[in-house]
C-alpha cells in the first residue's frame, strides 16, 4: 500500500464560501416552501377540475343514453328459424351487427 505525505498537505477548506451566502438562508427557503405548497395547490385544483368534468360527463352520459333503451339481442327461437348464417345477419339490424362485430373482435373471432 502507498503511503502518502501528510505533510505536504496544506490545512485550508478546499472550497470557497461567498460571503453572506448564510445571511438570509432561511428566507429563500422558506420562499421555496411557499412557492412548492403553491404549485401542489395548483395541481390539487387542476385534478379536482377533472375529476368534476368525469363526473358531470358520466352524468350526461347516462341521462343521454338510459339503460331502458337498449339493443335487442335475438334469442335462440329467432336465431333457429334461419335456414343459414347468412340468413341470420340479413335479418340483424345496424345496431346488432354494431354489436355483433365488437364482440367478435373482443373475442378474437
């Protein structure tokens, strides 16, 4: 192992303070405290603003579309009576093969 010179070594601070650099350290951070618990205020208000608009739009959603005016779905009497599966989507409406196609694509058919 080296040994190493300690007395070459000089005794000052290898660095350099500027001068009233601690005169007003409590000031500037309390001001960054100030100013960090302003910007929280500000993003609690902004999610606070979304949240509300979710709500309102979830609201709106179930006043425009109610649950009593849904899809007919076919049961298996109508569904028995075609002579193919052709004959089945000639009969369906817009509406069920609307249906029909997000189901099958949720399923991978």
């Amino acid at each position: 192992m080296k040994d190493f010179d300690l007395e070459g070594l000089s005794r000052e601070m290898p660095y350099k303070m500027p001068e009233h650099f601690l005169d007003d350290m409590t000031e500037r951070v309390i001001s960054q405290i100030g100013k960090q618990q302003r910007k929280q205020r500000r993003d609690h208000k902004i999610i606070a603003l979304f949240a509300s608009a979710a709500s309102v739009a979830a609201v709106a959603l179930l006043f425009l579309h109610p649950f009593g005016g849904g899809l007919d779905i076919p049961d298996y009497d109508s569904i028995s009576q075609c002579a193919s599966v052709d004959d089945l989507f000639q009969n369906m409406t817009a509406d069920e093969l609307g249906v029909y196609s997000m189901m099958s694509n949720y399923y991978g058919n």
